[in-house]
C-alpha cells in the first residue's frame, strides 16, 4: 500500500521528511494548502457560493484578477463607509448644538420655576389644606345624607304614617317598615360611649311607630264595620294590615273582639231572619223561608235550626281563613316579635313555657265567638223543645241529632268550644229528658206487670218497649258518633229502655209455677233477643239474653224429664237402680235379691209404662205448647226423653245382670223369679216410642 502513494497524497506528504525541506517550492506549498483546508468549513463554502452567484468563470485571467477585484470592492465599501460616517459625524456636531440649547433653555426654565414654586409654595399648601377639608366635609356629608337617609323619617313619611288624613296605603306600610327598621337598629348607636344621639332617635322613632300603629289599628276598626265576608275576594290590604298589626298583641286582639262582636250581631240578625223571616228590625224578607213556619214537626224543627249554625259556620271559617290562616305564619311571628317585646315576657321566669300563637286555634275561637249570638238563641229554641216534648222516642232522636252536631262542630272548632259545650248540655238535657219519659212510662204501665197472658205469650208492654226500642237502635244504627265503643255508648240506652221491661216479665214470670214459669220467661227473652239482633252494638246484650235462656231451657228439660220419670211409673224403679253400678257385684246382689213380693210391684210398673208410651211425647210435648218457639221445645223434649232413654237403659242392664247372678247362684235346675220376664220392655221399644 505505501509503494502506490503518490507524491500529492496528504498521507505521504505529512509523513515524508523529503517535502519538509522543499518548503520553498510554490507549487508545493499551495497544493500543501490546498490540501490542508477543510471544505466543511462555513466560510469557505460561503465564499465558493459567492464566487457561484458572481457567475465567475474559472479560467487563468479570472484567477489572475480576482484578488484585485476583491481588493478593489473591500477599498470602495470601505470609502462608502467613511462617507457615511462624516455625515454622521455632521448630524452629531448639529444635535450637540441643539442639545446645548435645550441645556440653556431648560436651565433658564429651572430657574424661573424655582422662583415661582417659592413665591406659590404658601398658595399651593394652603389650597391643600382646603382640598383635605373639602374631602372630609363630603365625606361627612355623605355620612349625614345616609345616616338621615337611614334613621331619620321625611316629612312626607311622618305624615303617611302618622295622620289619619291620609291613607293606608303602599307608602304608609313602607314607611312603618322603615320606622321598624330604625327602631331596631338604634340598638347600634346605644353600643357607642354617646348614647344621646340614639336615645333621640329611638324616642322620636317610638312616637311615630305608636301612633302609625293607632292609625292602622283605628283604620282596621272602621274596615271591619264595612266589611263584606261573603264577598270571595276580600281586599288584601286588610290582611296585610292585620299582618303588621299582629306585632302588637294588644291592639291586635283588640281589634279581634270588635270583629266579633260586630260579627255576633251580623250573625244573630241572620239567624232571626231565618227564624222568623223577618229582620231585627221588623221588616218582612220575602227571600227567605221561616225555619219555625216551615218545620213540620219538632225534629225537622231542631234540625233546620242546627243545619243553618252549621252552614254559617262554616261561611264564617272558609271567609276567616282568607284573613288569618292564609298569612298565619306571617301573624305568628309578627304576635312573636310583638310577645317579645313586652315587659311581661322579658321578665318570665326562666324556663317557663309561654302560650306561642296558633292561627287555627285563633281562627277557630273567632268563629266560635261570632257564633255565640246566635247559639244562645238556639239554646233557647232547643231547650223549650226539649221542655214540652212527651214523645220517648223523640226525645231520643233530638239527643242523637244534637251528638251528631256537636261532634260534627268539634271536629270543625275544636272540642273546647263554647259552642260545643253547648250542645253537650242540650245532649245531656235531651238524654235526661229521654230517661225521665221512659221511666214515666214504665211506672205508668206497672199494673201491667201483674197480669200474665194465658197462653204464655210475650205481654204487650213489651211488645211496645221493643219496638220502641228498635226505633230507637235504627236512630242510634244511622247516626255518627265519635265513640269508639258504640255498645258502651248504648248501654245507658238499653238501661233506661229496655232492662225495666226485661225485669217486669221476670217479675212476672217468679208468679208461676213451673214449667210455665220458664215458658213465660222464654218467650219474652226470645222475643227480646230477636228485637237486638239486626244490630252490631248489642252483642253483649244479645249474649246475655242467649245465657238466660239457655238456663231456662235446662229447667224446661229436667221439667220434661220429671215428667217422663213420673208418668211412666219407673221413677222409683230409675232411683233405686240409678245408683247402682255394674262393676260392683255387691250392687247387683241387691237387685238380685228382690223376693217374689217385688213382682207385683215391677208388673204394675211394666203395665204404667205400656200406658204412657203410646202417647207420651204427645203429652210432653203437649206441655211446651205454649213455648212459642217449636224448634225449641222440640229440642227440649228430645233432650229429655234421651236422658229418660238412657235411665231405663241402666235399669235395663241391672235387671238382666241380676236375673244372670240368680241363675248362677241357684244352678240350673232350680227355678227362679226373671225379673226381665216382669218387665219385658227394651230401651228399643222405649227409643222407637218416644222419637
């Protein structure tokens, strides 16, 4: 490889001494160069892309020529350079002399400044002065602006709220808020060490807010003189003043007992228009209908009466209800805040539970208050009508229509009410009167209690208790009432009409022999028992008719079996053997050892027994014939013969296991009195015969 380097080769011209030492040589010394320069370099590129854009062709002449005309452009550009720079030299010298001017211009200006700062500077600290004074002065104008914005009321304000002459209106609510507002806010200026200011303001304040509440209030009074309740759209300036009123308690309930009294005399003269069908003061109202002329009977009387309170009561309550439930929030607090404020409150012992506001409680005393008028001349209508009536049964229906309404009333007003209590004394009246008629009654008819039908048939005083006694279930059956226990709410009913009648027929029923005694009885229970049952509240009742009749009904049947025994000539026979029992062999010896003598006594029993039977249950049943109840006395001739059967099914069995113990004991060949040959009836015979 070393053998083919030539001698331009950069590896062998650096390496070989040879070449260091012809360094005088051009020609090597330029290929030296030219061989050592790097063409990577930024600024030889640079000039062959100059060389390119001058279009230079590369010939001898070019390469000859082109360092003088290099030389010759660096000359020219440099000559350009110092021109320009002479007229810049130019333009520096003309700006220093203007520098120098403004210099003496601006030193004399300096100076003159100087002196006139001196000859103002008093002016310009005392206008300084004044200026921070202005500022402070706006400020405190400001300040004063909205302090008397705030806590000072105009004239046009105090007047609104303050003279009567004028109205109630948008201006006068407005202008009371903001008394309100700074009365509260006074509160603020009394936390400074000058109380005056506030003391002032809060006083001047109270003046005005007292008499705008006067005003309101004398204004609401003359509202409700005019007031039109039936009209469905009352104002709501009424109830926006009512609102506001409400903060002063007293002038608020003030304002409640003038509504109600002039109510109670609107209301009374309506109720005596619709009594008589003319007016309190005696004009004649074609329009209505007297309730007292057009009432047929006392009922319909008392319950036109009660059916026009209700309905104007509940007029009254749906008209109220636009006044104060409607805004009753906003009247309980304002009540609150007005309960807050008062020296009674403020000084209530701690913990102590006070009365809060309650708008439907309110409301409900009001209407009840409006109704009184009228109510007391109802009482008085409903107590003569009460007084003179003679009629049990009415006297019952008017006590359940006057406990309907007050339940009716209760549930609408509350049961504290005046009117409520009122018809619970016109209720209890009524009862009273009820309970007096019935007991009347019953010791009207006390000489009926003596005389017992014949036949044994319920006696007609009762038979005329219980149908008015059924009247008056169907009454209490329809009507609403609020107790939960309906049966023990009809108890007392039962008590005054329908338990002194049961008593009499026991009574009369004690004067008879049996079984009569208990037929009578039966009868009377069975026909009372019948009259309860289509209603639900007189279970307990009904259930302790059933007992009583069952108790008799035991006594029928052993009176039936007595006479079974008796007719049938074995009741000696049944007693003697009844006790004895057939495990027990000394028992049976004792029917075993009836004699010979004993014969003669079965024979007469046995032929008594075949007499009887043909025509017993005839005969027994015979003796229940009055018992109006035949699937009754069926049962208890059934029951009875069954005990008599199954009697003589023991005497039965002891007569063949004594005639069996004989034969034992005599043997065979021994002849011997059968007693079931004495007495050849079987209980078959005895079952066919009495079913």
């Amino acid at each position: 490889m070393a053998s083919t380097s030539g001698p331009l080769s950069p590896q062998s011209g650096s390496a070989s001494p040879s070449l260091a030492g012809k360094a005088a040589n051009p020609l090597s010394s330029k290929v030296v160069t030219v061989l050592s320069s790097s063409y990577t370099d930024t600024e030889f590129r640079e000039a062959l892309a100059l060389l390119d854009e001058r279009g230079i062709s590369n010939t001898a002449e070019t390469r000859r020529r082109l360092r003088l005309d290099l030389q010759k452009e660096v000359i020219d550009s440099n000559g350009e350079i110092i021109d320009d720079f002479a007229k810049v030299a130019e333009q520096l010298r003309r700006i220093g002399a203007t520098i120098g001017r403004l210099n003496d211009t601006f030193r004399g200006m300096k100076t003159q400044i100087d002196a006139a700062h001196t000859a103002t500077s008093a002016a310009l600290t005392e206008a300084s002065q004044l200026m921070t004074q202005r500022r402070q002065i706006e400020q405190k104008q400001a300040l004063l602006t909205a302090f008397n914005a705030h806590f000072v009321l105009s004239e046009d304000e105090i007047a609104a709220l303050t003279q009567t002459s004028e109205p109630v209106d948008d201006l006068f609510f407005a202008t009371l808020a903001k008394a309100k507002r700074i009365s509260k806010d006074c509160e603020i200026l009394l936390g400074f060490e000058n109380q005056t200011l506030g003391l002032d303001i809060m006083d001047q304040t109270s003046k005005h807010l007292n008499l705008g509440f006067q005003k309101l209030y004398k204004w609401v009074q003359k509202e409700f003189k005019t007031l039109n309740l039936e009209n469905p759209q009352i104002g709501s300036s009424i109830r926006r003043a009512l609102r506001v009123l409400a903060e002063r308690p007293t002038l608020f309930q003030n304002c409640l007992d003038f509504f109600s009294e002039a109510r109670e005399t609107v209301l009374s003269n309506a109720f005596y228009t619709a009594l008589t069908g003319r007016t309190a003061s005696g004009v004649e109202d074609s329009s209505t209908k007297p309730i007292e002329l057009v009432a047929h009977d006392v009922l319909r009387y008392v319950g036109d009466m009660l059916a026009w309170m209700h309905s104007a009561a509940v007029g009254e309550r749906e008209a109220l209800e636009g006044l104060f439930v409607a805004e009753g929030n906003e009247i309980a607090k304002g009540i609150q805040a007005g309960r807050d404020k008062e020296i009674w409150r403020l000084v209530a012992d701690e913990g102590e539970e006070l009365d809060e506001f309650d708008a439907v409680k309110t409301l409900n005393e009001l209407v009840d208050r409006d109704m009184s008028g009228a109510a007391r001349m109802l009482r008085q209508r409903v107590e003569q009508v009460i007084q003179t009536n003679e009629e049990t049964i009415m006297a019952y229906k008017l006590a359940n229509l006057l406990g309907f309404y007050k339940s009716t009333f209760s549930r609408m007003l509350s049961s504290e009410s005046s009117l409520v209590a009122m018809l619970a004394g016109l209720e209890g009246e009524a009862l009273r009167q009820f309970r007096s008629l019935a007991r009347d009654h019953v010791a009207a008819i006390q000489s009926d209690f003596q005389q017992t039908p014949s036949d044994l048939r319920p006696p007609e005083f009762l038979a005329d208790a219980l149908e008015q006694l059924a009247a008056i279930m169907k009454t209490y059956e329809t009507a609403f009432t609020a107790s939960n226990d309906r049966e023990d709410d009809f108890e007392p009913v039962l008590t005054e009409a329908f338990d002194p009648f049961i008593s009499g027929a026991e009574n009369m029923a004690k004067s008879l022999r049996s079984p009569s005694s208990s037929i009578f009885l039966i009868n009377c229970l069975i026909t009372a028992q019948s009259s309860l049952v289509p209603f639900e509240f007189t279970r307990r009742r009904r259930a302790k008719l059933e007992s009583q009749i069952e108790e008799e009904k035991r006594r029928l049947v052993e009176a039936q079996y007595h006479f079974f025994r008796t007719s049938s000539g074995l009741d000696t026979l049944i007693t003697s053997l009844g006790a004895l029992s057939e495990s027990n062999r000394e028992d049976v010896g004792k029917v075993a050892s009836l004699d010979a003598a004993q014969a003669p006594s079965l024979t007469q029993a046995s032929q008594v027994l075949d007499n009887f039977l043909p025509s017993a249950l005839m005969d027994a049943v015979e003796k229940l014939k009055h018992l109006q109840d035949a699937r009754l006395a069926r049962e208890i001739t059934e029951e009875a013969a069954e005990r008599f059967c199954v009697d003589f099914e023991h005497v039965e069995e002891m007569l063949m296991l004594a005639d069996e113990l004989a034969e034992e004991e005599k043997g065979e060949e021994e002849e011997f009195q059968s007693l079931r040959a004495l007495f050849p009836r079987t209980s078959g015979d005895i079952r066919v015969l009495l079913s």
